[in-house]
C-alpha cells in the first residue's frame, strides 16, 4: 500500500521520464490518491530537448504540477564520454521545461537534481548549504552541472514571478528494474552483473572499476519515490532538499557485500587505473525529515537482496538493457555514478 495520508492538491500531473527506472514507481503511488489524472508521455511522442515539442507536451496536457525526472545519465564511463551530450541536453530539457510551465500556468514544477552536483571536497555529510562551496568531481561535472542549474531557475523564477519550482538531490538510486547494461549501468548493478555472470561461469575473479577506497550512499529506488511524491504534495520552499540514508560505504566493501549476495566466492581484481569519482559521498539528510517527515525504510542489503532477486529472474532481459534504455530522452534515471 502506498502512503496517502497526506492531502495531493494536484489533480492533474505530468511525469516527464515516466517510463524509466524511477518514473516507474512514482507512477503507482499517484494513482494512489484518487481523482488524481496522471500522463506520462514516452520520449517518441515529445522529445524535451526540442522547444517545440516542449510547448505541444504543456500545451496538449495542462498540467497543474510537473514532475521532470527524465535525464540522459550514465556512470563514470559513460559520463567521460559524452560530457557535452550529458550537459547540453540535461541543460535544456530542464530550462525548457520549467520556462514553458511558468508561461503554461503551471501551478508548481518538480526538479530532481543529483548527489553529483555537490563540490568534489564537500566535507561530508553533505548539507544542502555547501552546494556552492566548489567545483564538481570532474568526471561528471558537465552533468552535476546542468542539473544543479535547474536549481539557479528555480529560485530565481520564485523571485521574480512567484512561481512554485522545488529542487530534490537524491542519492544515488538502486533497485529491480535499473539499468544493467555493462557500458551505461551504475555501480550497483554492474557489480550485480558481473559477480552473477561470474557465479554461472565459474569464474576465479571479478574486475571492478577503480581503487575500491571511494564511498557512496545509495537508496532504494521505492524509497526515492515516496520522497518525491511527499515533496510534490507538500513542500512549497525554494531551499534544496537532499533525499537519502545518510549512510555512506566504501566501493571495495559494496563488492564485498554483493559478492556475498550473489553467491561468488571467487576473487575481486580493483582496475586501478580507473577512476574513482568523488572521493566521498554521503548526505545530511536532517531537512528532508524535518520538511518532509521522510526516512528511508529500506537498507543496503535488504535492498541488495531484492535487485538480485530481479536480476536473475530477468536475466535474460536486463542483461540487453532491455529494462532501461540507455538513449539520451528515455530515461529517468537520476542517480549518478
């Protein structure tokens, strides 16, 4: 059962990127409040980086609320080689997007942005305060970027026309359903892959990327949506919000973990040529309880336990990339690597 113990005073909504990893379980929970009319276009009907497109999308619909979930995203590798796709069309589907709902009379616009717009040396636990405290990790700057500007909008767009724009950092997301392709996939479930494939094959050892010593937080892809619903309905300021565990671990004891999860008692060989990515990552998540009276309710190897589970029953599927496409206007994916 979803949560619908608070008022959702939108009875028409728009999900951009409703069909991609996150968009899939935020979508149930507002068919949860009744009378709600929910649309979410897929990306060959409206192609958001086309203002055209954008203005038919509002036009068509009229929206009283937008959700823009939809991102082109990828992990480290797929972040340094397309730094300019990753920044032009992450940059205008969102100033599109919000600029064409402000003329629309959009009531209020949901922005996701991500944990890797934070500096490359915040000092953790991340508070929202310290988003401006320096430069992004390089490898996924162009990213970070384009997506924390969706927060400059926001703000300035409650400045000067009073418009009601709210601006989420999520933490990186995991759960059934994402992205397993080996060339766009994130941590989680590459390491999935590769220790399954690996189990089935017998094989001694596993290559991961990098040195194993960065950490990261991640939260459950279902606990991001309750978040994201209970921001939409009730969270009216222009001040970020991060969404999250506030619990951080090192990559090298993730690999292990999931080894563990997976069944592989092989050997696990760091490429430490490769690069890590932002030393550290972990959130100060003390105002989303405090606004949004949220906590994640999943943990790390609970949540590990039922992507597993998916993954081997959807082998077949996931392992082509079939359960999200990797193409830049399809997806929602929004957690970095």
């Amino acid at each position: 059962m979803h949560d619908t113990s608070f008022p959702f005073p939108y009875p028409k909504v728009l999900v951009t990127g409703g069909s991609g990893f996150l968009g899939r379980f935020i979508l149930p929970r507002l068919q949860a409040f009744p009378g709600v009319e929910i649309h979410a276009p897929r990306s060959t009907e409206y192609d958001l980086v086309e203002g055209a497109d954008v203005r038919r999308l509002l036009s068509t619909i009229r929206p009283d609320l937008v959700i823009h979930l939809a991102a082109v995203v990828g992990g480290i590798g797929a972040n340094q080689m397309n730094p300019g796709k990753f920044f032009y069309d992450n940059l205008i589907m969102g100033a599109q997007l919000m600029e064409h709902s402000r003329l629309q009379g959009v009531q209020k616009f949901v922005a996701l942005g991500t944990v890797c717009a934070y500096p490359k040396f915040a000092p953790t636990p991340f508070r929202e305060d310290d988003l401006w405290n320096g430069y992004p990790e390089e490898t996924n700057a162009p990213y970070g970027l384009a997506k924390k500007m969706m927060l400059v909008q926001a703000q300035s767009y409650r400045q000067q026309y009073g418009f009601n724009a709210i601006f989420l950092l999520p933490a990186n997301l995991y759960g059934p359903g994402d992205n397993f392709d080996p060339q766009t996939s994130h941590v989680i479930s590459a390491l999935i892959r590769k220790f399954v494939e690996a189990r089935q094959a017998n094989a001694p050892f596993v290559r991961a990327w990098g040195t194993g010593k960065a950490s990261r937080e991640f939260l459950y892809v279902s606990d991001c949506a309750d978040a994201v619903v209970r921001a939409a309905a009730v969270y009216n300021e222009c001040d970020p919000i991060n969404i999250g565990t506030g619990c951080e671990i090192t990559i090298a004891e993730l690999a292990q973990l999931i080894a563990r999860l997976t069944g592989f008692g092989g050997e696990i060989q760091w490429e430490t040529d490769k690069p890590d990515g932002q030393p550290r990552r972990r959130l100060d998540v003390s105002r989303a309880r405090e606004k949004l009276g949220f906590q994640a309710r999943v943990s790390l190897e609970d949540g590990l336990r039922q992507t597993i589970e998916w993954y081997e029953l959807n082998q077949k599927d996931a392992s082509r990339g079939a359960s999200v496409k990797s193409s830049a206007r399809s997806t929602s994916r929004v957690s970095p690597p």
